[in-house]
C-alpha cells in the first residue's frame, strides 16, 4: 500500500539540496521562502515556502555591460503539501534534472580559447567575453 502522507518542509529541503548540483547556494527571504542555487555557475533555482516548490532554469540578463541579473526561467511550480512525499520527491528529481539538462544545453564552446561556457559568458556562439576583449578589441 502506498504512503499518501504528504513530505514535511524540512524534508523536502534535504531532498532538493541532494539533487541540486554542487555547489548549492541557500538564501532565506524575508516572506520564509527558501530559495536554493545548485551549480557554478547556477544551473537550477529551487525556491520552497510553505506549500509551492518550483524549479527553474538558470539564466542572466545584463542591465548594462557590467550588471548581470539573475533571471530565472521557470519550468515547474507545484503545491507539495498536496502530493504524497513519494511523488513529490519523484517531482522534484525529474524537473532538477530536466532544468539542469536545459541548462548545460545552452553552454558553448569559445573558438577562440575551447573552453565551454554559459552563454551569459558568451558574445556570441562563438567567442566569449575573454577572447573578444583579448583578440576582438571588445571593450565592455
């Protein structure tokens, strides 16, 4: 017979820190809201308050050319409280995974240099910030 007892709060939060990436970043507002960054650089935000859990995607836009702003895509938001623990955690592993495989996904190798990078780090597809400073005479 299945469990239909729903996870407490204080589960749920060891349960996505075991699937974040490392490292995980924790970060309490003021509402008791919980949010979570797992990866460096951030690959997926866990944010967790009394009954919403919802994964998003990692993601920067710039505000100026030395203003990077966190800017998170949202994949999943569901209550917890309304799920059995099994589901729930089921939930969250298959959205942290899926928000992590989205992630990596958009990384790009710099033709440049070779070395892959997130594309907030990124001129182009091609070349990154580095390199267009160094080759490309880019002035940020």
């Amino acid at each position: 017979m299945q469990d239909l007892t729903s996870i407490t709060h204080e589960t749920l939060l060891l349960e996505v820190r075991k699937q974040l990436p490392h490292p995980v970043d924790t970060e309490s507002q003021l509402d008791g809201t919980i949010v979570l960054t797992g990866g460096k650089p951030g690959e997926v935000i866990v944010r967790v308050n009394d009954d919403e859990v919802s994964i998003a995607v990692f993601a920067i836009r710039w505000d100026g050319p030395h203003t990077p702003v966190v800017n998170p895509r949202e994949l999943a938001k569901f209550n917890w409280k309304l799920l059995p623990a099994s589901q729930t955690i089921e939930a969250v592993q298959g959205f942290i995974s899926s928000a992590v495989q989205l992630r990596r996904a958009e990384y790009r190798q710099c033709e440049k240099c070779g070395e892959t990078k997130p594309p907030e780090w990124m001129l182009d597809k091609w070349v990154c910030h580095s390199c267009a400073e160094q080759h490309l005479g880019v002035t940020y």
